[in-house]
C-alpha cells in the first residue's frame, strides 16, 4: 500500500450514503472534420445527462497515463481505484473472465489457441489457419472430454472465438507467470512454459502441470486438420487484490451485461448481479437493490462496441439510449453519482484509444461547473481537471464524505 | 529530500525579486442553485482583482491529495512548498501553535483536554461537561502555579477554549510521538501515553514525563467539579523542517494576525512581524518592511470564518474589503504576486473541503490567460492548469527568474 493509500484508509469514515459509478464503456471520441467537429457524445440528444451537468463537476481522466491506451482489464481497474500499473492481471486471467469462467483464489489461467504442427512437431500455422469458432468448440469438447485431471489439478476448457480458448488450471500451490508456449513464429516446436520466477515452486509445479497436459493433449488431436496442435499465453493466477469493500468500506455490487465485466468487478470482490440484459432492466435493478449495496458499477457495452465498428450513428444513438434510460436511476437519485468511460474508443480510431475519457460526478457538494452539457469540450473546462482515472474513486468518496480532515 | 527538490536546489539561483503571497484562508467555494450558481468570489466585486487578472495567469490547486480536506496545518505546509504528506505535524504542536506558544526543537506538545472521573477514576465524560473557558482558565492557572517542572523538564500549560488547553514539556532528548491517553470512550481509565515507535529512547522518556505530570497534576484538581482530571492526545514534537530560507534562498516574513498562522509561518523559520490587525494595515506593513525581506506571506482569515458559518453574504464582503484594501499593497507592487487559499471552506458545507482553491500569479512573465475576474470559473481554464498547491512555490520562484536552465 502506498503512503497516499495509508492516509486515505486512515482518513475513512463509514457512510450511509449511495454512490453509483455509470460507465459508458469507450464513451470518449474525437471531434474531427469528418464528424463536423462533433463528436458523438456532442452530437447525441441528451436532455437527462443535460440537466444534471448543470449541477455537475466535469473533467478529463487519464486511464492509465499519457499516450497509453488500456485494455478492458486496466481500463477497469483504474475505474476501480487500483493503481494500473500497479495491479496487473494476467491476460489468460482476463481472457478466462471474459468467456465467464468463474476463477478461484489460486487458479491458474493461459489464453490459448489452436496451430498447426507439421510432422516434426515444428509450427506451420500459429492460428491454424483462423478454423471457425464452431470447429474450435468441437475441439475444445474433445479435449474437454478425455482430460478432466492432470495430476492432481483440474483442468477446465472453455471455447472461445475462432481458434482461441482458454485453459484453467485449479490445484493446490500453484502460480503464474509463466512464459509462453507460442515461440512467437513458425518453423519452431511449441515452447515449455516456465517459470518467470524461476526460484517459484508454485510456478515450477504450474510449469510442470503445463508439460503434462501437453503430453495429453497432444496426441488427442494429433489426426485434426488443420488444428493439430495448440499454444499458450499469457499463463497467470488470479492476483491477490484487496477487495474493493476491504479498499473503500463499501459493499459493491456490479450491474453488467457482458461476461468481461462481471469478471473484473468479480475480481475485486464486487457482487455480481445476474440477470438484466439492457441498460433500462439495469437501472430498474438498481431501485430494487438500492437498500442492499453501498455501490453501484453499472456498466454499458454498446459505446464501446459501435466505436470498435466506427460506427458514428450507432455510438451516437447508444448514447441516446442511456440517456433516455437515466430517468430510472434518478427515481432514487444516488447521493453521489460519476458518469464517465473506462476509456476511448474513437470511431475513427475503430479501436480503444489513450484518449482520456470524460467525467460527470454531481453530489449534493459539488456545486457547478456551469456547463450545459456532458461533452468531451466541456469536461476540458470542468474542475476536476485533467485527472488520473484511479483517482476517480477517492472524488466519489470525497463526496460521500467519507475522508474524515486530515490534520488540524 | 527528493530527486526534484534536488533540482530545485542545485538550479536556484540568488534573486533581488520581492515575492508576495496572500491567502485569502478557505476562499474556495462551492456555485450551487441557492447561491444562482456563483460563489462568493464570482458574487463578489472586484475592481482591483479583475485589473489584476488581465495580467495574470490562473489555475486550481489540490491542496494535499485528491478528496483530502486539509487542516490549517497541511494546508499552510504545502503553500509553503513542504509535501504535506510527508512533513506531516503533530495536532499537539499545531494546537500549541495556534494558542501563539512558541515552540523551541526538542518541544513536546500535546493537545489537552479537562475530563470527569469517578471514585475508581474511570472516565465519566471525556469533556467534563464542556465547561467554560474561564474554568479552564480558572484550572489551569492552579496547576501551573504548581507544576513548573516535572523531573528536569519545564511544563508549560496554556489553556484554550472551553474544556481545551495544550501541555508543553520543554527538555533535553524528548521527542514524540505517544499515543493517545484518551480512553475515546468513557467508563475506562486514563490511559497511559506510550511511545508510538517502542524503540526510541526519546519517546520513552516523553513517556515516564507524561506519567509523572499526571502523577503531579491529578492529585491538584481532585476536588474540582466536574473537571477532576484531563486527557491528552496529538503527544508529537515539533518536526525538524528545512528553513523556507534554507529551501528557497528566500528571506521570509509572515504578516498574520491570528496566531495559528503565525505559528506554522514561525515552524518554517519566517519572521513574525507583529502588530497589524487589519488587511490595510497589514498591507501598510508590508510596504514598510519591502526592504528587509524577500518574501512576504500575508494571511487573511475572514473568508475562512465567514465560510465556517455558512455565511456567504459576510464571505463576499470579506474578499470586497481585501480587494478594496489591495492597491495599498500594489503601491509597490511584488514582482511576483500570488493570491490563493490555503483550501475551500464552500459556504454550503461549514467547513473546510478538498475542492481545489483558485489561484491567480502575475509577473513580468506570467502573460495572461486573458480571463476578466479572478474566480473559481475562470482559474478552470487558466494556464496553471490544475496543479498540487505545494508546487505554487517553484511557480513563483520561477517566475522571479530564481531558476537556471535545466541541461543544455
């Protein structure tokens, strides 16, 4: 824990009030020419998000820091509080929580996907010629069927798109990183797995394990075409994080769609709320379970989606969307309520972006930037400033009055 | 002393500048729905501040960490340029400060308070009622008159308001800090002060004093009602700071009326200059004493107080009458002027906050961000950006040249 972090656990006071963290996945854009200068949360209709920016504070927030563009994981994170950089996930441990795998304290979790093995059992195809999710799964079903175990572990397969799966390794005393199987280019035999800490006993027995379910596997799907073979990633446990009711003293509960998000919230001990599938179902959701959480983290997808499409319309009206949906919220307005993105993802971009996001948070004492709306512009000219995304916690709890004053 | 606090040092260079630093205490608030959305620096008239700003830069101010409410303490601290994490003061040195006693290296202070005991000497209330100020005087004054030492330190007892007064004990190889010998809760006893690091000699010498004071001291007032004995608490030693001159090459005098401020300008070596006892005056003052300093720090209390009340008509007035009072000082203008609080104290919430104070810089090179009024609005978009208030120093001392070029 850094010092900053002490005194801010040491300044905590309890709270009874209600703070709901509102993220419009990769919300930020950019205004360009082509767009008239506008981007699509400027062009978008919002008269709900309107009225609140007039008793709201806005600024920009640095998900991880300049020019870094964040995956969901980090991007998340730093939404979370967490330092980014700080608190790294394994990407076979993302990977695993994006498809909806519940992990375990102690898993161990590779992003794997199927290749293409000559006679020698050097690598022709490191996709194996990109097989189709359908010829994935069956595979993957195979392979599921016959290795249950490896030594004493459980092994736990799960399809993904196209040639990609992920494997999970559940057992006693094990830990990552590991480095990867996939030698990185053709002509080569698949790789050992090993220790990244080579003085690790966890890690040697993960590397063992490893090798062994290679001696398994293999010869299951030795007669498949074009996938005969497979390589792992990203090979890593699931970190010890404090939780986030351990970090903040507030019990959390995740409203989202997707299994990526869940995964994360799960990963700092937010409960996961199943069962709504649109914003509108979301934000009733949260009326129902106001009494039970002290948080909110109530996600939406289609920002990011149409961004990662570059679809400008789209992104626009799924802003409108929410917009329309605000409504619900507000019928037990949350005393602290921030309305931002994990980060960009800008539709000429089609992809995530460094690009910091903008930040809406109104509470009873923020008083007023005096903007009319929710925008990338005007957020440039809110008083938060240009703030690190890990931050954006510490303003919400602020706002909860919940930092006791520090000294006299 | 950090990496950059080393450049600092090393780039310095010796400067015939005069820098002066006003504080309008708490001038940071809040634009809500009552007050139509200004604050009361934007409902305030400024004619000499708005001339002022044409030629000047703005920019908001963190005042510790983002969310961290400070007190006077870590505010003045990082005004000062000190980090005010890591040069944190003890509540009994602030305490003592504050009731004007000045404090000598080596000092250990603790904040006091008069309680009620029972027969057992349990803790019956850890207030005594809250009994006036002239009993505390009344108390105090007896156990002064018989406790001047205690073994071969010096006592010094110095009451506060209403049950509050500060202990000193003044002698060679003490330091603090001890815990607390409030119980926090009443139907226990006294408990004793112990040395927070258990290792240090100083600090258990700190802690047999403490014993043998309460030893002297408890037997004195055993008869009073309801105030039959004290508690103590903030038990620290005066930290050993570097200068302001050591650090700046900058020769300082404070110009305050309150003693708190005098104390903490005194903790880093200013001069106190005594006597005024207005803001024209202590102007007048200023430009009497051009000659003899460098730099001047001259603190305003009044927004602070009126914000404290809640009181945004009297907080408007306050900054009218410093504004008024203003172009005594620009009779001979500092090269480098900044006007600043030491954090917000916003009208709507009767206290001090973390919402970053404004702050206005005018030199012959701080250009302008062309902003009409010094406000709150305004200091948004200057070009100080948002910044940490402990870096407003090397801002000034920039801005009177005192840097060399960094590299080549």
């Amino acid at each position: 824990m850094t010092k900053l972090d002490e005194l801010y656990a040491k300044l905590t006071l309890p709270t009874k009030a209600k703070l709901a963290l509102v993220v419009l996945d990769g919300v930020g854009d950019l205004a360009t020419k082509d767009s008239g200068f506008l981007t699509p949360l400027e062009a978008a209709k919002t008269p709900n998000m309107d009225q609140l920016s007039r008793e709201s504070i806005q600024g920009r927030m640095t998900p991880v820091a300049p020019g870094i563009t964040p995956g969901s994981g980090p991007g998340h994170l730093a939404l979370f509080g967490y330092d980014p950089i700080d608190t790294q996930v394994g990407r076979g441990v993302i990977e695993a929580l994006g498809l909806g795998l519940e992990l375990k304290s102690g898993d161990v979790a590779a992003r794997a996907n199927f290749c293409s093995l000559d006679a020698e059992g050097l690598v022709t195809d490191r996709r194996a010629g990109r097989i189709e999710t359908e010829e994935c799964e069956r595979l993957c079903a195979m392979l599921s069927a016959k290795i249950k175990k490896v030594s004493d572990a459980e092994v736990i397969i799960q399809p993904g798109k196209g040639h990609r799966f992920v494997v999970i390794f559940r057992g006693k005393g094990l830990e990552g990183p590991l480095s990867d199987t996939d030698p990185q280019r053709e002509g080569l035999p698949i790789a050992d797995a090993a220790p990244v800490d080579a003085s690790s006993k966890k890690a040697q027995k993960a590397a063992k394990l490893i090798k062994a379910f290679y001696e398994k596997a293999l010869p299951i799907i030795k007669n498949e075409r074009p996938a005969n073979g497979f390589l792992m990633r990203g090979i890593a446990h699931q970190p010890n994080i404090p939780t986030f009711e351990e970090r903040y003293q507030l019990k959390a509960a995740c409203l989202a769609v997707y299994p990526m998000y869940k995964g994360l919230a799960q990963l700092v001990g937010m409960d996961k709320i199943e069962g709504p599938q649109s914003i509108s179902e979301q934000f009733n959701r949260y009326l129902e379970e106001y009494d039970n959480y002290d948080f909110f983290f109530i996600h939406y997808k289609y920002t990011d989606m149409y961004g990662e499409d570059g679809n400008f319309e789209a992104k626009k009206k799924a802003i409108e969307e929410l917009d329309e949906a605000l409504p619900i919220l507000l019928q037990k307005r949350p005393d602290v309520l921030a309305i931002t993105g994990d980060h960009s993802t800008p539709c000429p971009m089609k992809g995530h972006s460094w690009h910091p996001q903008p930040v809406l948070l109104t509470s009873d004492v923020s008083g007023s930037d005096k903007l009319d709306r929710f925008t990338e512009t005007g957020a440039n000219i809110g008083s938060l400033g240009q703030l690190e995304a890990k931050f954006l916690m510490r303003h919400m709890q602020a706002h909860a009055r919940m930092f006791d004053k520090f000294g006299a």
